[in-house]
C-alpha cells in the first residue's frame, strides 16, 4: 500500500509563484500567498485590524496534493 509520507518531495518554493512539482502518481503543488492577498481575505471576513496586522506578518502557503494513479495514497499522519 503506497504511503504520502514516503514518496521523496524535494521542497521547491518561489517566492511569489506556485511550484508544481509532478511525481508518477501524486502532484504537488505549493502556492504561496502574499500579504495583501491574506489581508483582504481577512478583512473581507471582518476580523479585526489588529488581527490582519498580525496575519500579514506571518507566511500562508496552500498546499495542493492530487492523486493521478489509479491507487489509494494514503497519508499517515504517526509518521
């Protein structure tokens, strides 16, 4: 049974970009947010200013796994 946690994914961010990076049964894809991206989902969702002043000091990445083979990937969380 093919596990997500032993398939070797080198990191590979780009500030500013999304990095795909393509293994034989699994795509990953990393998407870095910027601060003003952060700061207007926030405040669209009414937090408070000192909230998305502090949120906009932090790093937001969106990770995207999708399974493209034909088994079950299964990701254990122990390991």
């Amino acid at each position: 049974m093919p596990y997500l946690n032993t398939i070797p994914v080198p990191l590979c961010l780009f500030s500013g970009s999304a990095c795909l990076m393509a293994r034989p049964a699994v795509d990953i894809e990393f998407m870095p947010s910027t601060p003003d991206q952060m700061s207007a989902f926030h405040e669209a969702r009414g937090f408070p200013a000192e909230m998305i002043d502090l949120l906009s000091k932090q790093c937001f990445i969106t990770v995207r796994i999708h399974n493209t083979g034909k088994e079950i990937v299964w990701l254990d969380l122990e390991n």
